[in-house]
C-alpha cells in the first residue's frame, strides 16, 4: 500500500491578543491509499487545524504553520505549492466536508452550480455533461428527484440532505484524499448512520482515501482501519481500530472510550464523562498534557512530557505508565 499523504513533524499555532496559541505541536502520521483513518479528540485538541492545514487554510498573519512542518502529497511539500497547485491539488485531487453544510454551502447559488462549479475548476467539460455528473452524484448520495433538486437553493432542503450535498460536491472530481470533518455532528443518530454508509461506499467505488475527523470515538469503530488519538495538540496514542477499541494504552484513550453511549444502557442513566478541562495551549504544561485529568498522573508525569511507547503494528502511546519502572496498573472499560 501506497502512501497518499505523509504529515511530518507539522506544529501550527495561532496569534491572538492574549498570545500564541499553540494550536499543533508537532505531530506527524501518513494516510494510505484508499485508507479510513480516524483522528479523534475533544474539541480544541488540534484535529480540525490538522485538516485545515492538509487543505491549506491555515492564513497567515493570524495562523502559522512553522517552517520546521512538512505535509508531503504523493510525495510533494504542499506547503511549498505555487497558486497554480494549490488551484489543482485543493477541490479536485483532496476536498474536505464540514460539519456544518448551512454555512460551508453558498446561499445565492442552486445546488447544481455549485456542484458544477466545483467540476468546472477542475475539468474541462461541456456543460451538459457537468450537468449529467451532477445529477448522477445527487442520485448516488441519496437525494430524490435529482434533477429538479439541481435548482433548489440550501436553505430549501433539510440539514440530512444539505449535507449529502456537500458530499455529493466534495466527491464532484474524483479526491483521491477526502476529509470529513465532524461531518454527521450536527445531525441526529439515524441520519449520521446513513451519511458515514453514503461516504463509506462512495470512497469503496472510488478508491478514496477517508480522514475522519470527530470527537466522538463511538462512530469510528467500524470505519476507520487505524485510529489516532489526539490530545493539547499532540498524538497521545495510535494504532488499528481493534488496538484503540480492544487494547488501548493510554488513560485519555480509555475515558473516551468510557464515553461513548453503550446500545444496551435502556437507562437514563449519566454518561460517563471525562472531568476537568485540557490545558491552556497559550502556556502548555512542560509535562504530560492530560496530568491534571489522569486518575494514574505520577510525580515524573508532571515534570516531562512522556516519550512514545511501542506496541508494535503501529500501535505506540504516550504515557509513562508503559515505563518499565512505572507501577503496574489495571483498567477496564
Ligand atoms: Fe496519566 Fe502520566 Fe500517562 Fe500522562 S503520562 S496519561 S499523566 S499516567
Ligand atoms: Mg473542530
């Protein structure tokens, strides 16, 4: 297997008022060619300022990528792309789906111009036929009536299938690198099922390769081939699904896990919740980040940031319980 994407050492941070935020820092990981791979964290971990970075909208003089970042696509800095590249790589070779379709839709435009202007971007093609893609991709995403749903506006169609239009636009040009970013959130359950099924077998037939981006660990499980776990703008733990779901290795790891609503609790009953709050990336602790939430923290956890254990496979944490000093410890989920 091929690698697609190759993301090095990418550390972003964003200049405010009160000083600079580091968003990012300094994490690398790849995607394969036609790959699932889930990024998952609470909100403000650095997972959407990851895609935003691969799509290139991080704009500077508010946000930074540093220098010392590389995001290779098929083998080529991004992050050195003339306009021309950009122009050809961003909507037609990678494109990204957001979680909310009302605002990342154009509301003076019908649904079919804005597919077709995507295709048009890209290609060179008769109207007619941009037109005849686009109904077929409504068709394939599930929207009925096709043809006649070209001339309706956002605002007349339902949050489900505004979103199934963003998918339908996102997969306009055949990606190769598709990411989804927190794409079912503002949905409720059943329609977030079929919209992951909708992208699950448009990438199968189109041999795309998917980053899922969510905080929700619960929808990955059956998607995703390998999972990452993202913490205060680092990798904190990654590894295949079956590693993440059945082995995990890192205390964030088994409180997310300990998160996700059970099919079986009929009850009422209080979810499981991760107390605390992460910490202020305008000054990050010089230790582990999730020290002050980690029921197992040790003296040495709040003196250095844990270096990264080896699992083997892929699957590697960083957490110094794994030390070969550290007490054993025992969890369950
Ligand atoms: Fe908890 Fe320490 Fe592991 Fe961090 S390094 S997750 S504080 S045990
Ligand atoms: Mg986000």
């Amino acid at each position: 297997i091929t690698q697609l994407l190759e993301v090095t050492n990418l550390s972003v941070s964003y200049h405010t008022y009160a000083g600079e935020v580091q968003s990012v820092r300094g994490i690398s990981f790849d995607v394969k060619e036609g790959e699932t791979l889930a990024i998952v964290g609470e909100s403000g971990c650095g997972k959407s300022v990851t895609a935003r970075s691969i799509m290139g909208l991080i704009k500077p003089p508010i946000g930074e990528i540093k220098l010392s970042s590389e995001i290779r696509y098929r083998g080529k800095n991004i992050l050195t792309f003339t306009s021309k590249e950009w122009a050809y790589y961003r909507g037609g070779e990678s494109s990204i789906i957001f979680q909310d379709a009302l605002t990342a839709l154009n509301p003076t435009m019908t649904i079919g111009d804005q597919i077709t202007e995507n295709i048009f971007a890209h290609e060179k093609i008769s109207k007619k036929a941009a037109v005849e893609r686009a109904t077929g991709l409504l068709e394939q995403v599930g929207i009925p009536d096709a043809s006649k749903k070209l001339k309706s506006y956002p605002h007349q169609l339902s949050g489900g299938m505004r979103q199934r239009v963003m998918i339908a636009i996102a997969f306009a040009c055949n990606p190769k690198l598709l990411i989804a970013d927190e794409p079912t959130t503002a949905l409720d359950v059943t329609i977030q099922a079929q919209i992951l099924d909708m992208i699950r077998s448009l990438q199968v037939k189109k041999n795309t390769s998917v980053m899922l981006i969510t905080h929700d660990l619960g929808i990955v499980a059956n998607i995703a081939s390998r999972v990452i776990i993202m913490y205060s703008g680092r990798i904190v733990e990654r590894g295949s699904s079956d590693d993440i779901f059945y082995h995990p290795k890192h205390p964030y790891t088994i409180a997310l896990l300990r998160a996700i609503p059970k099919l079986t609790d009929k009850s009422k009953e209080k979810l499981y919740s991760i107390e605390g709050r992460p910490p202020d990336l305008l000054d990050p602790p010089k230790g582990c980040p999730f020290a002050a939430r980690c029921p197992y923290c040790m003296n040495v956890c709040v003196e250095a940031n844990p270096e990264s254990f080896d699992f083997g496979l892929g699957h590697t944490a960083s957490c110094w319980l794994h030390h070969s000093q550290a007490p054993k410890v025992e969890w369950s989920i």
